[in-house]
C-alpha cells in the first residue's frame, strides 16, 4: 500500500497526512474491541462478523468462511499498524472450511496472518495469478479464474468481476493484471457477496447480478473516500457501493474496508457519516444497509430470509456500543428477532451522479 | 547495453516450469528506473576508508520459498517474495568509491537468501560468497545480509581476509527495489 501511494501522484500534503498517521499508528497501540464470546449462530441462514478491514467471518448456516484473512498486528511489510484491534482472536475461530483472497495489497493478503490460520485453514481461493505471491503452505492453494467456479462440502464459490488492481509492489503492475477478484459465496440457496476491493463498474456489478440474481447480503467497501483522484480509481465510496449494491439487486448491505488502518486520509466515522449521507440522499432504507463495528456481527435468520430485509446486528457491546459505532439497530439477544419488512426495487438501480 | 537489453527482452523465457496462466514479469519503466538507484556504502581497508556506491543485478536466481506450482527461475526481475522468501542468486555488483583515491570494483558473486518473519517480506536475510578485484588486489569476501520492507531497505557486510586490500570490510546500506 506504501508503494502504491507512493508511486501515485499523490499531493506531497496528502502523503505527509497519511505517513504522519501511520507514524502515530505506529506508536499507539491499536484501540481494543470487546469480542463477541460466541460468534457461531446455530440456526441462522448467514451471519457476518466484521474481524476488520476487508476480513469477514461468513457463516453460511454449517460453513465457515473468512474473506482476505489479516490478523496481524501490522500489514505492508510492518509499516501500517492496525487502528483497532481485531474483531475476533484467530484461536477462536470456529473450524474454517474456506478462506479467500481478493486481490494481492498487503491489506488483503497478509502471509503472517495466513501463517497462523496454517493449521486450521483447509483451502484458500486466490484470483488468476495470485499463485506467484504464495509461499509454500500446507492448506491448499488454487487460483479461479473470473466466472469460474470452485466447489467445496457443498459451498460454491466463483470468481466475478471486479475494477481494482492485483499488483502487490508497484513495478508487478506491469504484467499483474488479472489477479483481483470479488467472490460470490453460495451454499443450499443462500448468496452473499463479497466484493474485495472495487472501484465502481456498473457492467462488473449489473452483469453480475445477472448471474447471480438472488442476493440475500452484499459486502462493500466504503473506504478511501479521501482523496478523490487516488481513492476514486480503485475504491468504492459509501455512495458508490450503495449504488453497487442497487446494481446488484442485493436485500443486505454490510459496509467494510474503513476506519481499520490509516491508508488515506479520512477521519475515523468520515466513510460511515458519508455512507448514511447518501443513503438518505439515495432513499435507501436503513433496515437494509448494516453498519457493524468492529466486532459486531450481522445475523440473517432464515426465518427472515425470504420476506425481505429482516435481520438483526449483534454487538459485543450491547445497544449502547451498536450506537456509539452508530449502527441503527442492535441486539446482543439470539439470532431469531426480526425488524420490520420492507419491498425492493424492481429495477436495478438509479444511475449513479 | 545491447546484450543487457537483449537479456530483459527475453528473461521471461527462463521461467521453462511456469504455470499455464501464471502471469510473467515483464519489463517496465519503473523497474528499469529503480534499478540505477545506488546503495551507499563505506570501504575500510589498507587506504583508510572511502565512501562508495553499489549497483545490483540478478542474472540468475532460483527460489525455492514460493508455492511449488510456480516457476523457480527469475532473470533480472526478480519479486520481492521470490527472491526473500528463499532463493539462491547469482549477482553482479559494480561499485564506485569516491574521493581523489576512488576506485571501481566489480564484484560477481552469490548469495543465499532466507526468510526470518512473514516469508521475507518484513524481514529477511542473506549468506553470500564474491570475488572482487581492486586496485589490483584480488580476494573472496564474505558477506552478510539483513533486510526489511520487501528488500527494500537492507545493510549488508562484506570481509575479506586478505590482508593489504583497500575495501577490506565494506558496510553497504541496502537500497532495492525488485
């Protein structure tokens, strides 16, 4: 990510912000979240505990899959210390059956983290081409090709499309072109989404959509919104991914990718307060967009599954906590309340701008 | 030039065992611009001591870190993780010391590089052998290496035994990038 910044003209002012904040991250220790003491949701259709930054832990009723699995204390070579703690400790990680990588930044493949999960992780799913920045490891490794699938104890997964790059140290992105991905995750009727890291592509996400038409939960990046010539380019936010979760006819939203590491300039709360801006600008329905903290998790039940967005959010930190993250609802109580149900647009999505 | 230019073009022909889709590294600005960026060093020797600076080149490196599918041959780019994950290389190092009693040295060699946290990338480190020529003294050096940031940023040690040599003991700040 250094690199990357580095070699993109950003502004000198831009580049001393982030470096002075990685700098203060490094010297600080990184703010501490209560955990959630049991994150498996016996009986839900999908439950996502956001671990932080791009790591999802999704639970698709009896399978375990975590999304670009970072639990180190820092990413880019030790340069960028985690903000926040992780949302949940690698030891109490129900038993994996998959993990999957998006793309090649230090933020999303992190091979320290990969290290520890070595003896609990069957397999990990890279983009096309991800293979060349593997070390050797004992789980399995195979690399899927956009549209391709891959299928495992019954979960499918496939590669979709997605605009961001997979280099991993600058001078790679020559040749690197192919190895980014988003991921669509499906097991007994049940679809979320996964996007990685993306800039918004309306044919990407539209075409997708059309694969893949029944999307219960859609997970996004909201973040860097600041600054725009280098954020815009590669990075959704919060009104570009409300807008990519109308392209793809999605019933839930779960925002990611922000206020976990100081890689732009935003303020902690900036992509979230952006983020519900354009939701009530967008006139998107707050039952349908799930802001988690850090820790916190979303639960589908799968009573609520089929009649629209009923779902509830759980917070190790109870309703006050869900409300200081800002979130609109929480509970800390099972996976079984609903909220209050509400219809879909038949149509795609509004143009975006 | 002319051969050097001819060994970019085809380095990507050395990678014989590459997987079908694996994407080959390919000549770049950025990469050919980095790679006139010199690493700094001291010499302290029979003349006192001078300051200098290092190139690098990889002619040849065989890596055995990265997953076993993929090809283990680079040829002058070599990644990061390739490279620092584990590897052994064959290098080439022209170095200029400064001053009124400046020298060129061209030092050939090999090095063995091991990975020490997260696969090399936040921190590595190298064994290596040269032979160097200067002021017509010849020796074998030794050498050791640290390094961090992908490679990046590193300090190497290089001695020789001979006595009377003017870079007897060379400390070299390591600047690289691929």
């Amino acid at each position: 990510m250094l690199l990357l910044l580095l070699l993109t003209s950003l502004p000198a002012c831009v580049l001393t912000t982030i470096l002075r904040r990685n700098v203060v991250a490094l010297l600080s220790k990184p703010r501490r979240v209560q955990r959630l003491e049991h994150v498996e949701r016996p009986g839900a259709a999908i439950a996502l505990l956001w671990v932080g930054h791009a790591t999802m832990l999704v639970q698709i009723e009896d399978r375990f899959i975590l999304t670009d699995p970072v639990f180190t204390e820092t990413v880019g070579g030790a340069f960028s210390r985690r903000l926040v703690e992780t949302g949940i400790a690698v030891e109490n990680l129900p038993a994996l059956d998959l993990a999957l990588v998006s793309h090649m930044h230090f933020d999303h493949l992190s091979l320290g983290s990969l290290d520890r999960l070595e003896s609990r992780l069957p397999q990990l799913l890279l983009p096309q081409g991800g293979l060349v920045y593997m070390p050797r490891y004992h789980f399995a490794v195979d690399e899927v090709k956009t549209w391709q699938s891959v299928e495992r104890r019954g979960l499918r997964i496939t590669a979709v499309p997605v605009r961001h790059e997979g280099f991993r140290y600058g001078a790679d992105a020559a040749w690197m072109t192919t190895s980014a991905t988003g991921w669509m995750l499906q097991y007994r009727g049940k679809t979320v989404y996964f996007a990685g890291d993306t800039a918004y592509d309306r044919k990407a996400f539209l075409a997708t959509a059309a694969r893949f038409p029944q999307i219960d939960v859609a997970i996004l990046p909201i973040a860097p919104v600041e600054p725009p010539n280098f954020a815009r380019p590669s990075h959704l936010d919060g009104r570009e991914a409300l807008q990519a979760f109308l392209d793809l006819r999605a019933k839930h939203m779960v925002p990611m990718h922000f206020d976990t590491f100081a890689h732009g300039i935003d303020p902690k709360g900036y992509a979230t307060r952006k983020l519900r801006e354009a939701m009530q600008e967008m006139g998107i329905d707050e039952e349908r967009v799930h802001i988690l903290p850090i820790g916190g998790q979303f639960v589908l039940p799968e009573a609520a599954r089929g009649e629209g967005p009923q779902a509830q959010l759980s917070s190790p930190l109870g309703s006050a906590g869900a409300a200081r993250e800002g979130s609109s609802r929480f509970s800390s109580g099972p996976a079984a309340a609903s909220v209050r149900r509400t219809s879909f647009p038949s149509s795609p999505s509004t143009p975006l701008r | 030039m002319a051969a050097l230019s001819l060994l970019l073009w085809t380095q990507g022909r050395v990678r014989a065992e590459s997987m079908e889709s694996a994407p080959s590294p390919k000549l770049s600005w950025l990469w050919l611009g980095t790679q006139w960026l010199p690493s700094p060093e001291v010499a302290l020797g029979s003349e006192g001591s001078m300051v200098g600076l290092r190139w690098q080149i990889t002619p040849l490196l065989y890596t055995f870190g990265l997953d076993p599918r993929v090809a283990r041959w680079r040829s002058f780019i070599v990644e990061p993780l390739a490279r620092h994950a584990g590897s052994i290389e064959l290098y080439a190092a022209p170095e200029l010391f400064l001053g009124s009693d400046g020298a060129f040295l061209l030092r050939p060699g090999m090095r063995v590089y091991l990975p020490l946290v997260e696969h090399g990338e936040a921190l590595s480190a190298s064994l290596g052998i040269s032979y160097q020529r200067i002021r017509e003294s010849d020796a074998a050096a030794l050498e050791l290496g640290l390094y961090f940031l992908f490679g990046i940023l590193g300090v190497q040690v290089s001695h020789t035994p001979a006595q009377r040599n003017p870079a007897q003991t060379i400390l070299t700040f390591s600047l690289r990038y691929f």
